[in-house]
C-alpha cells in the first residue's frame, strides 16, 4: 500500500502539472509543471523526502529500461545517421561532458555552502 501512496503522490503532481500545461499560456512542457510542484510541495514541507523514497528509487532503478526504445530507435535509424555519424559523436560525448561537468560543479558548490569537507 506504501508503494501506491508514494506512486498517487508523484503521479498526481504529474496530473497536475498537465492541467498547468493546458491552463497557463507558456510553452513550458508539462512534466516540467509537475516536477516544480513536486520541488514547491517538497519545499514547503507539504510532502516529505520519506514519503516519496521507496518509490523514487524503483523509479531510479528502473530508468535505464527507458533508454532501450530510443537506442533501438537509433539503430533502426543508422542508415539515415551513417552521413552525420561523426558530428553526432561529437554533439554526444560534448555535451555529456558539459552536464557531467557542471552538474560536478554544482555538486561542490551545494557541498561547500552546507559546510561540508570536499573528498
């Protein structure tokens, strides 16, 4: 029943942000809408990190299936790609650089505001 409750929660704020999609005017997709609410109702202490955990890491452990459709999609596409094969490697593994790296940076940045020590 835990499982249910935590799933109700975060597919719930993901209805809610397609309501948003709909209502408000701004080309903003609507999984985005959610994930706001979600960080806005975690924020405010509306819903707790221990509410959403167990779920949330299925959810993690869970997402690289989601990756298969889009690398069959790839391949199934290669003829297509086979003419632009090297600047789409390049785009790739550039701009996972630059996420990793940032998201890095970010990391120590929250690590050193909160006080702790960097290893």
């Amino acid at each position: 029943m835990k499982y249910v409750k935590e799933a109700g929660i975060i597919f719930g704020m993901s209805a809610a942000g397609e309501i948003l999609n709909q209502l408000l005017p701004f080309p903003v997709p609507a999984g985005v809408y959610g994930l706001f609410l979600l960080l806005i109702c975690l924020l405010a202490g509306v819903v707790k990190p221990d509410m959403l955990e167990a779920t949330g890491n299925w959810m993690l452990d869970a997402m690289p299936i989601m990756f298969v459709p889009a690398c069959v999609g790839i391949m199934d596409s290669f003829g297509e790609l086979k003419d632009v094969l090297v600047p789409f490697v390049v785009i790739a593994v550039a701009s996972t650089a630059m996420v990793m790296g940032i998201t890095g940076r970010v990391a120590q940045w929250i690590i050193r505001r909160k006080g702790g020590k960097r290893s």
